[in-house]
C-alpha cells in the first residue's frame, strides 16, 4: 500500500535501527521492498529525532520540516493482551491494531495526496506541541550507545556491554536501547524474560505511546 | 592514533590516548567541526571564551583540551576505557531547540548494498520516515 504512493512528490525512507546489518538482511529480502531501504548501526536517528521504540515515523514535507513528529505510526499498545492460553492475541486487540495500521496508512496516503491540505499534517504550532523533548541523560546514553556500538564492532565486547548497562539505565524509556543491547531469544528477537518483565512493570505507561490521530484507537 | 566518533563522522587523529581528549589545533575542525580562534573555541557564530583562570586545562601550545571544551558547554562526551575512541555528543538543550524548530535534521545512512543516502537528497518531496528492527 505504501509502495503505491511513492510518485513525483512523496517518497518513503525506511531505516533498520539494527547494530548488526547481517541480522536486518534477510527481513529486507524477504520484503524486498521498492521504497529506499537504510540501516542505522548506531541508532543515530534515535539521538537526531528523539526515538524510544520501532516501529516510528515522521512526516516531513517538502521544505524539510517536520509536519508530524516522532510517533509510532500505526502500531498501539496492544503488548499487555496476549492470551498465552491461546498462544496469541486477544481477537479484540488484533482487531484494533488492525484498525490503527488502517487508519494510520489512510492518513499518510491523504497526505501523500493533499500535502498541507491533508487534515493530518499539524500546524507548525500543533506540530511543535507534539514534540517529545530530551534530556541530559538520554544524551549522555546515545553518547554511550554509540561509543559502544562502535567498540563492539572492534569485538571490545567487555567494554560494550559495561557502556550498554550504562545506557539501559539512563534512559530507561528506550526499547530501542534495550531491547538492541539484551538478550535475544530463537530468531533473533529480543522478547525474553527480560522484555516482558519490563512490559509487565511499565503500569499505566505505554509500550506505544498513543497516536493522535483521528479514528485511531489507544 | 585516537579515533573521534561524533553522531555523523569518524576521524582517525595522530594524538595520544588519555583521561582527556587533547588535539592538535590542526585536527580540530576535521575531528570536532570546531575551531579554536583568538575569540575562544567556535563554530558557526558560537564563540566558547577560554577560561581566562591561567592554567592550561582548555589550551596549552598548539593543543585543545577538547573534553574539557565539551564539558565546559554542558554537552555529553564518552571514551574508551584506554581514551583511544572518543565519542562527542549534543546536548539536551541544543538538540530540543533543534526538535522544536521542526527543520528535520539531516541524516546520512547506508543501504543494504553499502551506498550512501541522505535525507536531504529528497529535498522538494514529502518524505515518511519510518524505521523498524530485526529484533
């Protein structure tokens, strides 16, 4: 769907927020994708744009400004309702995800079409009221995250997971940081213990912040 | 040699590993896209005075005490436990000023065949930006 939008005016740049590009190869082969396909061993976007999560998107128009910040397009919180009775989902939170992968790629495709016309580009001053700010800390951490990609890529590994640890903990709110630098289960995904025992403590926070959109569910 | 790590660039400078990131005046710029001018440290229009306090921890002969610059303007810095790899981070400050602009930042990042792209390289089109992971 997205694919059919690309033309003249709109383009999609997605990007692999993955240290090892190896691992991030075959997903792109498989989905041998006609849109422009990068990767970001360090996660720099994650320090330039101020990213928590994947996935996440920005909208940005043809003067290179930001007409909807960082969010996490069309994926919601649906984590906390997994059924490990039934081994999946609740039918009732896939069908809202699946409303908000729906709702979302509307309003891109809207976009795509109308540009600032399009209901769902923010003002500039709406657009700003959306941004999620940084700190100190979470600075320091992309520092460190970076440091410590670029020395596990010297196979500094002690060094790397010591820096990591540091990460983890100054920026607490990153699954991008904690889930590249943890345990990965079979397949390479990082959803062990440790993930879930994180998910589980989040309490009233959100895995994916809620999208503010309309028609999109929570 | 000491390699410098800034969130878009490496540079490898002849300089001696350490608890602080002393460069040759020479090195500056190409490692740091900083300057060490009468006024101070700068860039752009930005001048950071040298502490006038005599001693020579921000700058002695043809050498900048980098680290000490960076701490100095509030902006994260990392190494290496040898002080061999340097990374030089934004601060909060700056970088919340930059988001709230709204000018998208430049990027450049490679594909998976290893050619380079940049954000800017789109220019004149609405782009979507979406990232994802393997893991």
């Amino acid at each position: 769907m997205y694919e059919q939008l690309q033309g003249e005016d709109f383009e999609i740049i997605s990007v692999a927020m993955d240290a090892d590009v190896e691992a991030a190869r075959p997903w792109v082969n498989e989905a041998a994708p006609t849109y422009l396909t990068l990767v970001d061993r360090d996660h720099v976007l994650s320090s330039l744009y101020n990213m928590v999560n994947v996935p996440q998107a920005v909208w940005i128009d043809e003067e290179g400004r930001v007409v909807r910040p960082v969010e996490s397009g069309g994926s919601i919180d649906i984590l906390r309702e997994f059924d490990p009775e039934a081994g999946g989902f609740k039918p009732e939170a896939m069908e809202r995800a699946q409303a908000a992968k729906t709702t979302y790629m509307e309003a891109v495709a809207d976009w795509a079409k109308n540009g600032a016309e399009s209901p769902f580009a923010f003002s500039a001053e709406d657009a700003a009221a959306h941004v999620s700010q940084t700190s100190d800390d979470k600075m320091l951490a992309h520092a460190k995250f970076q440091l410590g990609c670029h020395l596990a890529r010297l196979s500094r590994d002690e060094e790397a997971q010591a820096l990591f640890a540091e990460c983890r903990a100054l920026h607490p709110d990153s699954w991008n940081i904690f889930r590249e630098t943890t345990e990965r289960m079979e397949g390479g995904i990082a959803a062990g213990p440790e993930f879930w025992a994180k998910v589980m403590a989040l309490g009233d926070k959100q895995y994916y912040a809620s999208v503010d959109m309309e028609g999109m569910p929570d | 040699m000491i390699t410098v790590l800034t969130g878009q660039s490496e540079t490898q400078v002849e300089a001696e590993p350490g608890t602080s990131l002393w460069l040759n005046a020479d090195y500056l710029e190409g490692a740091t896209g900083w300057t060490l001018k009468p006024e101070g440290f700068c860039k752009d229009d930005i001048c950071v005075p040298v502490p006038a306090d005599g001693s020579e921890t921000f700058a002695r002969d043809d050498q900048v005490n980098v680290s000490a610059f960076w701490d100095l303007m509030g902006k994260p810095s990392a190494s290496s436990a040898a002080g061999d790899i340097w990374y030089l981070g934004e601060d909060a400050d700056s970088r919340n000023a930059e988001l709230l602009s709204l000018q998208a930042p430049d990027f450049t990042l490679p594909d998976f065949e290893g050619h380079y792209h940049s954000l800017s390289d789109f220019q004149r089109k609405k782009v979507l930006l979406l990232t994802w992971a393997s893991w």
